[in-house]
C-alpha cells in the first residue's frame, strides 16, 4: 500500500476557490456579449401539433433567431439523438423511435423543446415565447408504466422498447415449483429527479480560426463532441468541447440533450455566441429522470433456507423516448448485480421497458445497480420476516463464501475478492445491534414506532476500463496532468494531483489537473459509473513508470553510467557513486537546459484487466410518530469493502451524499404526474429534499479487502452509498410498521403516506 497510496485525509484543493465564490462554472464563463436562449415547451403531454406560427415573436425587438423543428431540418440538422438498445429476448435489439432535437408533429411530454428563441435578454427571449402560437389537438397520454394504451409512438406496438432476458427462465420456474419456501412480493421503484446543484446549461461561438466551440455542464466532452459534429454535419476537428466546473451531475448529465445541438446550430447560423441555462422548474421538467420501475420478484428456498431460485419481472417506465443509455440500466446494467452478494445458481430476470408520456428515464447515480440491490434486499427482509429467520441470519447463510472467489455469476460477471461475514459483523459492532433491543424499549415507551434495517450491496465498476494520461514538465516548474475524466465535484483536482505527488515527490501546489477540453485531450471515458479514480490513477501510475524511466536513462547518460544504476524511491533519483539526489522536477529542469523536450511531455495509456466489485453493510434505525407519519433516520452505520483507498476523507464524503440521496428518494423526493401528464412537482415548494435537519450522523467505517482487478487494490466507490442506503433505510421503515401490521410499504415514506399506512392496517 506504500508504494500506491499513502490513504491519508487530505482536504479539498479546489475548494478554496469554491468557498470564495471563484469557482468557473457555465454561467461565470459564458461570452459577455452572447446572446441569450430560451426554450419554449410543451405544456401537454401527448398531442398533435396543428399549427406552430413564430413570425411575431421574431418580429418582438431583441430577437435574433427563433428555431422551429423544421428549420432544423431546413438547415440540414440531423433530427435523431444516438440511443444504445437493448437485446431482446429473440436475439432482436429493442426499438428507439427517432426522437427530434424540438418536437416535430407531436408533443410527447410537458416540458419537451418545441421553439428556440435567441435574443439580447432573456427577458427579451421569454416575451417572444409568448408571442408563439402553438395551436395542438390534445390526445390520451400513456402514464402506466405497463404494456398497452395509447401509443407514444406509431410505429412502437404496445409501448414495448425492449423485453429483455437474462438466466435460465426454466430451470428458475422448476427451482420454484419445487422449493420448500417460496417468497412472492411487488417492489415499486419511484421516479425522482437527480436535482443537481447546478441546473444543465452552455454556451456556444464561433472562434477566431471559425471553428465551433460548444462549452456545456457536463460529465465528459467526447461524447457530446462525436454527437454534436455528426447532428450538424461538421468534421469532428472543426468542432471544440469543454467543460469547466460542474456544480453536481449525478448520472444526468452523463447522456447528449437536444439542447446543446440547438444552441450549436443557433450561434452558427448568427455567428454570435449563445447562451442558455435551465432555470429549475425547466429542469424538473426536462432533465432526465432516475428510476421508475416496478417489479414482482420471488425467491425459493429449501429446507435450511439457502436460496434455490431468484425470479425478477421488471417493467421499467423510459419516458416518452430512449435517451442514450435509457434502455440499459433496467436490463444490462442491473443484471450486473442481480444476484448480489449471494450464491444463487439459478436465476432468471425478465425486464421490459415501456414507452410513456413523461421526460425520459436515465442513469441517476448508481443506474441500475441500486435498483437491482434495493429489490434484491428489500425480498431477503421479506424471507425473514414470513420465515421467521433474523434478518442477518437469512444473509450469512446465503453469502458467497470468501474462500469461492473469483466467483462467477450467472450474470457473466466474475466478483474478484469478498469476505462479506467478516463486513457483516464490523457493522454489527459499529452500529452497536447489542444496544438495539435497549433503543426499541426507550423509543416504545416515548410512544415511538423503531425500527431497524439492513442492507448488503455490491456494485459493478462501469464505463470505459481504459483511459488516457498526460503527464507534461512547463518552462515554469509545474507539472501538468491531463486526463479523460470530468470532475462534477468530487474532488478529482485533490485526489489526481495528490496521489502524482505521492508517487513522484513533487508538491501538491506545483502540480495542475487539466480535464473538460476536447483541443487538449485527444480521448477520454468522461466521469460515470465509479470509474474515474480507479481508471485514471491506474493509468496516470503507468505514465509515472515512463517518466521515471525516462529520466533515469538522461541522468545515466549525464553522469557516465548505465540506466540500471539510475533508481527513483518516489522523491528523488539515486545515483551509484554519486551525491546527486535530484527530484523529478529538477530532472525536469536539468532536460529541459540540455534541450530535451522530448522528455517533458509523456502521454501513456493503459486498461484494467477487469472490473472491482466495491460492497459493504449499511444499518439504519428510523423512528416514526404513528400519530403523525413522521418519520426520523435516527442513526446510521455504514461498513464499506472499498479495497485500498487513496483518500480517506474523499472516500467517506461521497459515502455521505450517496446516502443522503438514498434517504431522499426514501423518504421524501418523487416526481409526480397527474392522469393529464402534468408535472405536479415542478418546483422545490412540491419537490421534496433532505436538509441538514433531517439528515443524522453517519458512522463509516471501512473493512478492506483490496481487489485483484488493478494494481492500486481499489474499489470505486462513487456511487455505493446510493446503492446501499435504499433498502437499509426502507428495510427500517418496515421493520417500524410491520409491528402495526403494515403489511406491503412501498416509498416514498412520506409524512401523510405512513400515517395513511399505519391507520389502514388499524
């Protein structure tokens, strides 16, 4: 571990300029002359458009440009965004129905793009908005998340995108039919909204050499940059991306929106920079959503309550259109996990996504695995609970044992490293369980409901295993490391640059992270799925190697001996015979003297041989008023396996807000529609968030067992505490009205929704 990472606490570089408000985020950087963007939007869910008249809002003084779909396609702007499909269970690939960048004959959403206006002011924008006449015939929308209905798309039978279908579908019916207990029970997955801190936005111009530059709130250039170039048929050369900082993204802001391509076009065809921002309730409306699904889901067991088959039928509601990795993350993405840390041999997932009249459906942090781990623990509560087993018991019985890895999954994944009994009784001691019986007696005699829950997760590290490092020496001592990954703010500048200076000796303050800029970077897999500092430290670990051995053979050189007596202890080189200890920045600055340029700059690549599977136990103890519905997460324990961590204190804040956004989807966060699609909570006076005043202490603790999947021994650990927290805290929640004889919770746990539980079940 020495060698690869101190794992010591080390506070935030970057937010010393956050916290004296100099952070450079879209709205700081944008053009000081652009023209202003608005979007005009649907406000129906599903209907046929009739008439679309623009010609006086261009006539409203200020305004530049006001794009219609057919402009677009009058200009020559390809009207279909990029969507990956799923397989079918046929061996067919599941259906993506062209999805315009401004609605085109019909509305399929509130909130969908149906006119762009550009103007001096975005007061200007929004008075030509009104001047737009948008005369539409309304139709039935489709809102079930179900088979069938009015069609959001002609040419989609049933509303079905994909039928998805992973296991032996047989051999898991006969598991059933045969075992000694069968469990059977429908798990609801509510939508909600990744609410980042910073809404979507960008800005483009036209640069001095007449290339496009298209700046946008993001988690990785190179993706929107192929999708922008072949939308408006320009080379990929003639078109820059970047990204500065990023206030949250969560996964949203992961995918291409038809925004960017718009405001692309729109400061082309003006040859004036344009600028557009979300305000919240446009994001509320527009940005992708999390979640929306629903399952029934069985688990059979024999005799001593090892499980024997595991069933998932999941309908996974995708919006109105398949938004770019839309239809992977209710089907591939969740069968990464679907077993989750138990040795299931026979399992069969069947998972079909549905058309609906809604804003599309996407990755929200976690994307999938959440999903397929809340379902997954929330059905072993369920066992113990109707088995009369403890809930830790049914767990340890089931668990992969530590002497089975690598342990292969029906899924095709191969779990590298675990011990999870050895994480299981860390979090007993940690959130004191010896104590709980104490707690319950003190909460009941308050008048209180307690209740506590557990939950085992285990995730899969996604996106690009490979990725790209630069490692540049400048004229003025610095060192300059360019990588493919996109801070959203987590502490990518703190993390990169102190482990460079772990491993070469040069200080913190003279290293600079360069990232968000397609002109300088050739590549990269942008930020998403966990990925960024096992995949990036991996790399930036091999481009150190060439440095040092290239410097090793100038310094032999200059002193007269051969490479193999040249040796780096990652501070300064040694040697043999010699005084000289110069660090790498001094070696640096001796090549760059003798007119060695060559050496100053070192771009390397390099892939991780496989995945790492970060897991842990998470505890939560909730306590509920019955005679108001509310409900308090009174003490939360979290054990993580996350391998070798660089830095701790990163580590344990992004545990932190991960659960937080668990507890929030939990217990409080949901985007509803009513029966006409409308959006009724559009704003934060009707979107509910936790605050400091709801949120409790966490105790986190690590249990390490570092993974074989990279040198470093890491694990991602990015989007665990989404991952676990769900079903820990409803796990809770159900312990807590299961005693009142509440029998099928389902989240959100709101105020006035357990109260209505707990006054049916009397």
């Amino acid at each position: 571990m020495e060698k690869f990472g101190r794992a010591q606490p080390f506070t935030r570089l970057e937010d010393v300029r956050f916290l004296k408000g100099e952070g450079r985020y879209i709205d700081d950087i944008a053009p000081e002359k652009a023209y202003f963007g608005y979007f005009l939007r649907s406000p129906v869910a599903h209907a046929e458009i009739g008439e679309l008249n623009v010609a006086d809002a261009r006539e409203v003084e200020g305004v530049h440009l006001v794009l219609t779909a057919d402009d677009l396609i009058e200009a020559g702007v390809a009207m279909k965004m990029f969507a990956a499909r799923t397989p079918n269970r046929d061996g067919s690939k599941g259906t993506v129905p062209d999805r315009p960048l401004l609605a085109h004959r019909k509305l399929r959403f509130v909130g969908e793009a149906v006119a762009f206006i550009v103007a001096d002011s975005i007061e200007a924008a929004k008075d030509a908005a009104e001047m737009i006449e948008l005369d539409f015939d309304e139709l039935e929308p489709h809102l079930e998340i179900a088979p069938g209905g009015p069609l959001v798309h002609d040419d989609v039978p049933d509303n079905l995108a994909y039928d998805f279908g992973l296991g032996d579908e047989a051999a898991t019916e006969a598991a059933i039919a045969e075992a000694a207990h069968v469990v059977t029970c429908e798990v609801d997955d509510t939508r909600v909204a990744a609410v980042s801190m910073e809404p979507r936005g960008g800005f483009a111009e036209v640069m001095e050499d007449g290339r496009l530059h298209v700046a946008l709130s993001g988690q990785g250039v190179w993706g929107p940059k192929n999708q922008i170039a072949k939308a408006l048929g320009i080379e990929p050369d003639d078109l820059r991306v970047t990204t500065p900082d990023v206030g949250g993204g969560f996964g949203m802001k992961a995918q291409m929106y038809p925004e960017y391509i718009v405001m692309a076009h729109a400061a082309r065809t003006l040859k004036h920079p344009v600028r557009w921002m979300a305000d919240r309730t446009e994001s509320l409306l527009s940005d992708n959503a999390g979640r929306a699904l629903t399952h029934t889901a069985t688990l059979a067991f024999d005799e001593d309550y090892k499980i024997t088959g595991y069933k998932v039928e999941t309908l996974s509601d995708l919006g109105a259109y398949s938004s770019q990795f839309g239809q992977m993350i209710q089907s591939n993405l969740f069968a990464r996990v679907l077993t989750g840390v138990y040795d299931i041999r026979v399992a069969w997932q069947n998972a079909r996504g549905i058309y609906t009249n809604t804003v599309q459906v996407d990755a929200y942090r976690g994307a999938g695995r959440p999903e397929a781990i809340y379902l997954l623990e929330t059905m072993m509560d369920r066992a113990a609970r109707e088995l009369g087993l403890d809930p830790w018991e049914i767990r340890r019985r089931n668990f992969i044992p530590a002497d089975a890895f690598p342990y292969d999954t029906i899924s095709g994944e191969t779990y590298d490293v675990g011990d999870f009994n050895r994480v299981l009784s860390r979090v007993a001691e940690e959130a004191d369980l010896a104590g709980y019986t104490k707690r319950h007696e003190q909460s009941e005699a308050a008048g209180k409901l307690r209740g506590i829950g557990l939950a085992y997760y285990i995730e899969s590290i996604l996106g690009a295993p490979e990725e790209d490092a630069t490692l540049e020496f400048t004229d003025d001592g610095r060192v300059l490391l360019y990588v493919g990954t996109q801070s959203n703010g987590q502490g990518h500048e703190t993390v990169y640059a102190k482990f460079l200076s772990d491993q070469t000796g040069i200080p913190v303050e003279k290293i600079e992270i360069v990232q968000g800029d397609s002109d300088r970077i050739a590549r990269g897999g942008g930020t998403g799925g966990s990925r960024s500092v096992t995949v990036q430290n991996n790399v930036t670990l091999v481009a150190i190697e060439t440095v040092v051995k290239n410097f090793s053979a100038f310094l032999a050189e200059l002193e007269g001996v051969s490479a193999d007596e040249v040796s780096f202890d990652d501070e300064v080189f040694r040697i043999a015979g010699s005084n000289l200890t110069p660090t790498m920045l001094d070696a640096a600055a001796l090549a760059k003297s003798k007119g060695r340029e060559e050496l100053l700059r070192v771009t390397e690549t390099a892939k991780l041989p496989a995945r790492s599977f970060p897991n842990g136990a998470h505890v939560a103890e909730v306590e509920i008023d019955p005679e108001t519905g509310k409900t308090v997460l009174d003490r939360y324990t979290v054990t993580d396996d996350f391998g070798n961590m660089i830095n701790p204190l990163l580590v344990e804040g992004q545990v932190h807000g991960g659960v937080v956004q668990g507890m929030g989807q939990l217990m409080m966060e949901h985007l509803v529609t009513d029966e006409d699609g409308q959006v009724l909570t559009a704003s934060f006076m009707d979107y509910a968030m936790p605050r400091a005043d709801t949120t409790p202490f966490m105790k986190f603790t690590t249990e390490p067992v570092p993974s074989t999947a990279n040198v470093l021994g890491m694990k991602g650990c990015g989007e665990a505490g989404t991952v676990g927290s769900m079903a820990a805290i409803g796990n809770a929640i159900t312990d807590a009205l299961w005693q009142k004889g509440v029998r099928a919770p389902q989240m959100p746990y709101t105020p006035q929704r357990v109260w209505k539980m707990l006054k049916d079940a009397s």
